[in-house]
C-alpha cells in the first residue's frame, strides 16, 4: 500500500475552516484515499473517501490532485468538537484488510 | 456509533489468564475486524473476519485468536495474557471489501 505523509500538528480557529493536507506521491490507480479521525478515547470515525475525484458530504470534503499525489481533508466550518487526531489512509481497492493507520495530524481548533 | 457494542469497556488481568473480548454488532455487515491501538504504533489490525467461521491473519495475530460462528459477533481470546497484551482494542465493521470500517468505541484491557 501506499504510505502517506502528514504534519504531525495544526492549529484552527473556530468557525474558519480547517484544511489537512496528506502526500501520498506512491499511490497507485487501484488505491482509495480515506481520511478518519479520532477523538480522545473513543474509537476512530469514517470522515470520507475518494478515488480521484473530489468528494463532499455533510462533514468534509475531500480535494485530490489531479495526479493523485495529495490531497487535502477540508473541515470547512471548525468546531471545538472537532479537535481530534485525523488519520489519511491509502486502501487498496478490494481489500478488506488493508485499512493501515499512520500516526496521522493532530488538530487542535481554538476559540 | 453504527450498531456496534465491544464489551467489556475496562479489564484488568493477570498475566497468563485467558481473556476473550467481544464484539457485537446489530448492521449485518459481512466483515469484522480486531485492531489494537498503542502509543507510537497507532491502529494495527490482528485478525478480520469475512464471513462466518471465515477468519484471516493481521499483522500482529500472534497470542490472538478469534471465532465468528455468528454474523453479529466476532471474539477476540487472548489464550495467555501477557504485559505486552495491554492495550486499547478496536472493533470494526464494513458492509463489503470496498466499504468504509465503522469503529466501536474500544476496551482498554491492562495485563498485570
């Protein structure tokens, strides 16, 4: 699988929105970008996932370039709720047991 | 959280004492999955299921087993208990291969 690459830190404030990027530079054309996050204790949460097309649904969006090289998770009105540690996974397509979790960006939104 | 309850929450054991974990689902998915989350490593998965009595390696199985004999419940038994056993672990379902893993909220078991 594809490894991917993430700022181990970022800071937000409310109310503005909040865009995470990732590099993943070694995917491949059956490979899936999914972005979880997870907040203190509790177990990670499905955000979204895209191919090679940009997604959006009632969380985020997702944006990925055009060459599939990056991507960027956009949180577009940040709350205090949604500090959390959010996690860009590269899954290949039709694997149910490659779901590899890096060390991921640690989001820290501020009033 | 997506209809799926891990029980116990807490545990603490002793070392070289059977352990099972549960998890329990009520949305029918076809897959579950065993991950276990500590400090440095992140999530790393142990075992997955795809069906009933249809189970597969992950890639930190050792010391685990696992039975699945009905659709809405997936065990994790660890035969001995050891110190490097403690950890938080993580259910996780999804509906098909291509599907997104919805997570429980994890039981924190400390060996002693």
């Amino acid at each position: 699988d594809a490894k991917t690459t993430q700022p181990p830190s970022m800071d937000c404030a409310e109310g503005r929105a909040a865009n995470l990027p990732c590099n993943h530079s070694t995917i491949s054309g059956n490979e899936y970008v999914y972005w979880y996050r997870q907040i203190h204790s509790q177990g990670p949460q499905y955000i979204i996932h895209g191919l090679k097309n940009n997604e959006t649904n009632e969380m985020a969006s997702l944006i990925i370039t055009e060459d599939r090289k990056s991507s960027t998770l956009i949180l577009p009105h940040a709350t205090l709720r949604d500090t959390a540690v959010y996690y860009c996974i590269v899954r290949v397509r039709g694997t149910a047991s490659k779901l590899t979790f890096g060390t991921g960006t640690r989001l820290q939104v501020t009033l | 959280d997506a209809g799926i309850t891990q029980s116990p929450r807490h545990k603490v054991t002793e070392t070289g004492t059977p352990v099972t974990l549960r998890c329990h689902q009520t949305e029918n998915h076809r897959y579950m999955y065993w991950y276990r989350q500590d400090p440095g490593h992140g999530l790393r998965l142990i075992h997955y299921s795809y069906g009933v009595k249809d189970t597969d390696k992950g890639e930190v199985s050792d010391g685990y087993s696992v039975s699945r004999s009905k659709t809405e419940d997936f065990l994790l038994t660890l035969e001995s208990a050891t110190s490097s056993q403690t950890s938080v672990y993580f259910c996780a379902i999804s509906e098909s291969r291509d599907s997104p893993l919805h997570f429980g909220n994890g039981t924190r078991l400390t060996v002693t």
